[in-house]
C-alpha cells in the first residue's frame, strides 16, 4: 500500500513536470512567433513611415536649435553700439573727404 | 503510513517543485532572450531600411534652416551696413548744404575740382555740378580758375555745363570731346566705398 502511494506521488510529479514543459516550450514557441512579428513590423511600411516620423520630430528639433542659433547672433549685429556704427561713419565720412 | 514514506513523499513533492521552478524560470529566460534579439534585430533592420532616408531628410532639414539662418545673418550685417552708409549720407547732405560747419564745403568743392581736372589731364574742362554748386562755381569760377591754374601751374579753359545733375555734391568733369569723364561727386565716392570699405568695416562692426 505504501509502496503503491509513492508511485501514485511520483506518476503525479511527472505528470506536473510534462504539464509545465508543454506550457513553457509553448510559450517559447509564443514569443518566437512574437519575434517575427516584431521582425516583420520593423519592415512594414506604415512602421517605416511612423518611425521617419518619429526621426523628422527629432530633426525638426534639431532644426529649432540651429535656428535659435541664427537668431541669437542676429539679435547681437542688431546690437551693435551706437558709438560702434559713428565711428565707422566718422571713418567713411573721412575717407570721402580723403582727396 | 510510515515516517520512511512520508519522507520519500515529501522528497518528491520538493524535487518536482524544484524542477518545475527550474522549468518556468528556464522557459522566461528564453522568451526574453527571443524577444530582446527580436526587438534589437528589427531596429537595427529599421535603421538600415531608413538610413539613406533619414540622411536625407536631415540634411534637406538642417540645410534649408542653416541656409535660412546664414541669409538672416546676411540681411542683419546689411543692414547695419546700409544704416552707417544713410548716416554717412545724410551727414555729405549737411556738409554740401553748409549745415555742417566743421567742414567748409567750398573748399571740398575746390580739391574735388582740381582732383578731377588732374585725372583728366586735359586744359579744355567741361564742369558739371548740382544746381547749387554750379551757382556757386559760377559766381566764382574766375577765382576758382585762377586757383587752379596756380595750383597746376598751367593755363585752364573753364566751362560750366548749364544742365544741374540730381547730386548730394561735388562735380562731373569732361574733356572737350566728351571722351574722358571723371565723376568725384560725393555720390559716387560714397559709392565707391560702398565696396573698397566692406570688409573693413564688416570687420569692425561685426567680428
């Protein structure tokens, strides 16, 4: 009788242990599938075009700072000093003059 | 039962959930490992399918913005240029009318008329001017002419062209026949500066 338990106990364990196997080789097979999908995605059109979207975001902001760049040495030349621009005029003026 | 059984019982129960653990923890493993290649696979297909694109794209991006940001800078530097050369302008204005007087304007007139006689080389001088100035050099032109002709050290024949030119001031000098022309009026050496000075004061206003 006690033998026969044990066996009982052991045929149960195998039983769970090929259970679990089948579950995990299927969801191993699962996320191969799962991987293709990705694989295949990444080379889908409507993927492409989302990810050249997402890219020309980050180029358009890229584009914002080179811009705020530009803008920020415009605004110094629009701040060049009064005395700055009379003394040039000072030194065309004589050169008009030179004769 | 006995305590052998119940012992060898137990052994099964925690041998089995070990192997179970191990079989779980071994199949998660795997999934991840699978996904994450997955997933580094596609982005690196993604970037190359879109490379050429992407560079593309950037450089027709960056590139008009860089063009639009030098022609701002240009337009700015121009402008500032612009403003020197109409307050130059404005001050030639003040001088030629006499506004100014810390300059004395008919002497100007006088060294722009003998530069001009001098660069044409010629004795027979037609003389043009602005309304104003050609008043003046009419009213004075023997003064004028005397001058000269002890600054040269030759005889001069005068002629004043009775047609006003729309000038700030100084003169248009000709020869007789009309083939040689020198312009030394204000205009046209404010003018001339306009190029030769560019860099100069590019430079001072700018760097």
């Amino acid at each position: 009788m006690s033998i026969e338990l044990l066996i009982e106990e052991e045929r149960k364990s195998i039983k769970q242990i090929e259970d679990v196997r089948t579950k995990a080789e299927k969801k191993i097979a699962d996320s191969q599938k799962e991987a293709q999908k990705i694989l295949d995605q990444a080379i889908k059109k409507e993927f492409i075009q989302k990810y050249l979207q997402k890219e020309e975001e980050k180029v358009n902001e890229e584009a914002k700072k080179v811009l705020n760049k530009y803008k920020k040495d415009v605004a110094k030349i629009k701040q060049i000093p009064s005395n700055k621009i009379q003394k040039m005029v000072d030194r065309i003026l004589d050169e008009v003059l030179k004769i | 039962m006995s305590v052998a059984i119940n012992s060898i019982k137990d052994e099964i129960k925690r041998r089995t959930e070990a192997e179970l653990k191990k079989i779980i923890s071994n199949a998660d493993e795997e999934v991840q490992k699978v996904l994450r290649a997955a997933k580094e696979k596609a982005e690196r297909v993604r970037t190359e399918t879109v490379k050429t694109e992407v560079t593309t794209m950037r450089r027709k991006i960056i590139g008009s913005t860089q063009l639009d940001g030098r022609r701002t800078i240009i337009n700015a530097k121009e402008e500032a240029l612009s403003k020197a050369f109409d307050k130059v302008n404005e001050k030639l204005i003040d001088i030629a009318n006499r506004k100014d007087k810390k300059f004395k304007y008919e002497e100007i007139l006088f060294k722009l008329i003998k530069e001009a006689v001098l660069k044409i080389d010629e004795k027979k001088i037609l003389v043009a001017a602005n309304k104003r100035d050609l008043s003046y050099i009419s009213s004075n032109l023997s003064t004028i002419k005397r001058k000269l002709e002890k600054e040269l050290g030759y005889k001069l024949d005068l002629t004043i062209m009775k047609e006003p030119r729309h000038i700030i001031g100084g003169i248009i000098v000709n020869n007789a026949d009309k083939t040689k022309i020198f312009n030394n009026t204000l205009d046209g050496r404010l003018m001339g500066l306009k190029g030769s000075m560019r860099g100069e004061i590019s430079k001072a206003l700018f760097e």
